[in-house]
C-alpha cells in the first residue's frame, strides 16, 4: 500500500483544488492510502472529500504561518508521495525537501502556464526565479496540457524526463447527474454561459465587448466572484448590456447552467487546462474559446468536429458565437468530451506517474 500525501491550501471552488479532490477520491484503493493536508479546512470543495480519507487541517491560511506545521506533520506521517498543486506550494514544499521525509516522491502539478500566470503576483521576478532554480528538483511535474509543459522546458529548464502530461480527469457520470434537468434563461434567443473568477486573466472584459454585437435577444450567464466584479458590471451597464448580461456568483454545482446553455465561452488570455470547458463538454454544450486559453485547442484536435470552435477575440469570436444554434434541450446533449479527459484514463495515468514501477509491471504483464 502506497501512502500518498495530498496538500492543498484550502478547499476553495478553483479548478486546480477540484482536479486534486477528483485524483484522491478515485485513486485504487487497493493500492494507494491518501490523506489530505490543508492549511485551512474551508470551502465549498470541502463536501468532495469522501469519507475514508483523513484530513489533516493545519488552520493556518496563510503559508508563511502553515509551512513549518506543514513539515513537522510530513515527517510524522512519512508518505512515499507527496503530492501538490499551486506553485507557491509548489514552490515552498521543493525549497523544504531536505527536511521532508527522505524516501518520499515529491510531486507537483502546474494547473497553469507559468510564464504568463508568474506576471500577475508579487514579487514576480523573484517567483520566476524559484521556477527555474526549484522545479527542476521535483521527481515529477504534471501538466494540464501540452503546452505547459513546453512553457516549463523553454522556459523555465524543467527535464523533459521529469515533465508528464496528465489531462484534468472529469467525473462525466457526476456532472451529467448534477445536469439532468437544464437550466436556461427563459426567453428565445441565444444563451451563453461563462464561468471562472472574475480577474483579468479570464477575459470577461472582452467578452462583454463582444456580446455587444450580438442580437438583442442573445443572454450571457457569469458564474463567479472575483476582484473585478464590480468593474464588469460597470463596463456592461456601459455598453447597454444590463439586461443581457447576468453576474450570479460562484455556483458550486454549475453544470445544469451549462447543459443548459448554447454554448459555453471561453475568452480567457491565459490558461492551463481550463476545467470549466471540460465540464461543459461533458454536459453535451460546445465551446468557443480564444485560442490564448492554454490546453483548449488540445482539446478541440480530440473531439468530434465542432465540439470545440477556437476564434481570435474580436469579430471572429462574435462570429463564432453568432453562428452558434439555438438549442433549448430538455435533456443534456450526449457528451462531447474526448476519452483522455474521462475519469478512468485520467486517473489510470495519474497512478502511474504516483507509482511509476508498478505501472511498468503492470504493462509488461499485457505486454507477455
């Protein structure tokens, strides 16, 4: 039995904490024992957590008052794999490694790519630098998509022999269960549905643009909270869009939104593997998106044609959404989401990269 340390900072509602919660509960228990360490036990994710998995809560937010906790109880409770997401935890658990225990696999994921993400926080150069001086020590890096592992190989010096892309795992079964009853804004016209926190690196701003164009009877649902919120709801007033354009928060359990919608859209400047779009594929809605949104264009090359239509933000995206059909369903559309992303392959691969040795004998024994 395999003892894997999972570490998240919280169990806030972002897509990398969901992706972590979805690896632990479906891992094969018959092989690997998880537990779950987070700084501070709060959040709507929290109800993900399934029973037979301990959860260690440091009840410190903040890493600089977590970490030494964090450590001392690494050490008490010895795993062979240790793995996180989110680079500063990244970050501050590679620069602990001599004090962590000495046998334990340190694993981390980038749910993002770097070289644009890195730009946005504090001390900016100084987080560039840990890249490049710390990630290279990890024994293993998952990436969301393709191109965050080039980013960390160009850009950052990471071996490729220590890069493994790993697709975001959806529970389709789950999501199409939660959706089984559409939700749509009443009324004829189009319906759009946008989801992700509400920050620049998400492109709601020229979204709103964008929408500005389209029929008067053409809606947008916003799902999600953000530092912007109230600058958006301005811009939309601006542009006339008050009553087109609907901001209701973090919704927990979005996906009968997505079903219910005529397409989801993706205006991001940046991304990793944006799970939201994922979801919505698996509720039965396409995507539009700009091609700035990190793993989607992976994503459209692995779905059936049309699933996924990526266009430059401007009059190709309005195009895009214009040409989409209105499609009131009643039920979800069957599902578009490509196999790799399909919770039994992604967590197959996950366990692999976990316990690399038996996953070779494993494939050697159906090799003979």
């Amino acid at each position: 039995m395999i003892r894997v340390a999972f570490v998240l900072p919280s169990f806030a509602g972002g897509g990398a904490e969901r992706v972590m919660l979805t690896f632990l509960r479906s891992l094969d228990r018959d092989r690997f024992a998880p537990a779950l360490l987070v700084f501070d036990a709060a959040g709507p994710l929290a109800a993900l957590v399934p029973p037979d998995v301990a959860v260690y809560d440091l009840a410190q937010p903040r890493l600089r008052h977590a970490v030494f906790g964090l450590v001392r109880l690494l050490r008490q409770l010895d795993p062979a794999v240790i793995v996180s997401t989110l680079g500063y935890v990244n970050l501050a658990l590679l620069a602990a490694r001599p004090f962590l225990p000495r046998r334990a696999r340190l694993i981390v994921r980038e749910a993002n790519l770097p070289v644009h993400s890195l730009s946005t926080v504090p001390q900016a150069r100084l987080m560039r630098a840990g890249y490049r001086l710390l990630y290279p020590r990890a024994d293993a890096v998952i990436c969301g998509a393709q191109t965050v592992a080039d980013s960390l190989a160009r850009d950052f010096g990471v071996p490729q022999g220590r890069l493994s892309v790993l697709y975001n795992p959806v529970d389709e079964m789950s999501v199409r269960a939660a959706a089984a009853t559409p939700a749509r804004e009443p009324g004829p016209g189009l319906r759009f549905v946008a989801a992700g926190r509400l920050a620049a690196q998400k492109g709601f701003d020229r979204l709103l643009d964008m929408m500005a164009p389209l029929p008067g009877d053409a809606r947008l649902t916003i799902l999600g909270e953000g530092p912007d919120r109230a600058a958006l709801e301005a811009r939309a007033a601006a542009l006339g869009l008050s009553g087109r354009v609907g901001f209701v928060g973090f919704d927990p359990a979005p996906w009968a939104r997505y079903a219910g919608a005529d397409a989801f859209v993706l205006p991001s400047r940046w991304e990793g593997m944006p799970n939201a779009a994922l979801e919505a594929l698996a509720c039965g809605t396409k995507v539009v998106a700009t091609p700035e949104a990190g793993g989607i264009g992976e994503v459209g090359a692995l779905a059936a044609p049309g699933a996924v239509t990526v266009s430059e933000a401007g009059a190709p995206f309005v195009a895009a959404m214009g040409a989409v059909a209105v499609d009131p369903p009643p039920v979800p559309r069957p599902s578009l989401l490509p196999l790799p992303f399909r919770l039994a392959e992604a967590v197959q691969a996950f366990e692999a990269v976990l316990d690399p040795v038996s996953a070779r004998a494993i494939a050697q024994r159906c090799a003979a």
